[in-house]
C-alpha cells in the first residue's frame, strides 16, 4: 500500500513500515506514524478476506468478554487494525482466559450461520444457510462445514473409496452423535489454536484472526485442542462459568473432523490418516 493512502486513511504520514513474521496467509506490517502512533497492516489478497476478518472482530467486541484489536480500516485488499504491544502472560492467564471465553459463547443469536460467509484459513467458509439450516444445528453442521469439506476433498482429490465410504457412514450417524446437546446458536472464534490469540501488554487475552459465526460452542472448544490444547486451568475454568453438557468430550471428535479435514484441504494428505481415524471412530455402533 502507498504512502498516500495510507496518509489519507490515518490522518497523518507514516514514519515508517516494519515487516511481521509468524502469519502463514497475510504479509502483515507494523506502521509508525510521525507522532509515534502504531497501527497493524494486512495485506496480500484481492478477495474480500480482509472485510470478512474485520467485520468478525467486531462481532467479537459486541460481548465485551475478550478484547479483540480494534478495526482502523478494512479494504478488498488490506486490512489496518489497532496495534497491541505484545506482554508476558499474568499468573492467572489461562484460568481468566476460560472464564472470559465462556462469557463470549454466552452471546447468542437466534440462527446458526453468519450475515455473510467467510474464510477458515484461506479456505471459504459457508455461513449463510436456509431456513432448515439456519435453526438446525445438526444440518447446519453437516452441509455447511463437514459436506462442503468433503467435497472440496472430491475436488481436490483426496476422497478415495475409504474417505467416500466413512463419510456416507457418518450422515447416518450424524443425528443420533449431536443428540442430547441442543443448545442456542453461542457466537464462536470459529478458528481458535495458540497461533490465534496473542497476550497484551497487561498480560490478558486478545483473539485475533476469527472465523467468526453462530454455531454450537463445542465446536469452538474443540478446535483449541487440535494442537495439543490449552492448559488444565483454561477448561476448569470455562465449565465452572457455563458447564457444557453431558457426553461433551465424546461429541469432541466430530467438531475436530471439520478442522481436520480443511487441513487436508489446505495442506494435503499429511492430514488423511487422522481425517480416516476420526471417522472410524465415529461410524462405530453408536
């Protein structure tokens, strides 16, 4: 991005543009301006996935339960946030961590799904449903996440007979695996590991890099252990501010499914065995 525009957006002439390193998808860019104000750009795509990211940071902000960075400025192609200084996390952090997580999922809608869709990663995620869909989260789940991977898996070439087969399995299955947990549509991360949410400089919890929709808050619990999980204190926490229901930790699998297999998708057959282990485990006799 020039000089010019960015003058023009932030009231004043960048002093100068230091390069992030850490993000996967984005070339991100801290911004100095002459008066020593801080700012995080984004840029690298022309498809809307800035506008989508901004506009899920500010659903975020609406619970006022985790602070989330400020949007400064969202483009087609860029995406110019508030700058968080970087700290050292406080004794208590991952205990305040799931107490406040448990407070954003308290945040609800009416409908599963999203105003509009958006990306898990750089891969396109279907928020807007039918009717059907949109207040049933046993169909919302199955088409718009775990179908539309596998057909992406189809597309992509990774829906062997094995794959095809399990995953026919597991839509027989499917209702009587979500039985039992039928719960609000609670407004979810959508995307929450270690690499997306940072500490700030008091030493509290910030989400970063949302895949923001409605849908069941297991979901969003599970994705945080798909690489290894957050500590002890973090869960602990969460179930004394809004205990989950029953046979939680055996609906994990399905939610982990999704994650799994955009994985595949993004990344390739590294991913395949673990996609092929999570649906044997669920197509067993239920």
């Amino acid at each position: 991005m020039n000089k010019d525009k960015l003058t023009k957006i932030l009231g004043e002439e960048p002093a100068g543009m230091s390069s992030v390193g850490g993000g996967c998808i984005a070339d991100s860019q801290v911004i100095t301006t002459r008066s020593g104000k801080k700012y995080f750009l984004k840029q690298g795509f022309s498809n809307g996935m800035f506008e989508n990211e901004a506009h899920g940071l500010t659903e975020l902000a609406k619970a006022n339960a985790i602070r989330v960075p400020g949007v400064i400025h969202a483009g087609d192609d860029f995406l110019i946030l508030e700058h968080i200084t970087s700290g050292s996390k406080k004794r208590d952090f991952f205990e305040d961590f799931g107490h406040r997580f448990a407070l954003l999922h308290k945040f609800s809608s009416n409908t599963f799904g999203f105003y509009e869709n958006n990306f898990i990663g750089s891969t396109p995620q279907i928020n807007e449903a039918s009717e059907k869909e949109a207040t049933n989260w046993t169909a919302f789940y199955w088409k718009k996440r775990l179908l539309y991977q596998f057909q992406l898996a189809e597309k992509n070439g990774y829906a062997d007979q094995q794959l095809t087969s399990l995953f026919s399995k597991l839509e027989t299955v499917i209702e009587k695996i979500l039985e039992g947990s039928e719960e609000a549509p609670a407004l979810l991360h959508g995307d929450l590991w270690s690499g997306n949410y940072m500490v700030d400089e008091s030493g509290n919890p910030v989400l970063i890099d949302p895949a923001v929709y409605y849908g069941h808050r297991e979901a969003d619990l599970a994705m945080t252990k798909l690489f290894r999980g957050f500590s002890s204190a973090f869960y602990s926490a969460y179930q004394a501010t809004f205990p989950l229901k029953p046979g939680a930790e055996k609906r994990e699998p399905i939610y982990l499914l999704y994650h799994v297999m955009n994985h595949l998708n993004l990344f390739g057959t590294g991913y395949y065995g673990q996609a092929i282990q999570l649906l044997r485990k669920l197509t067993r006799v239920q």
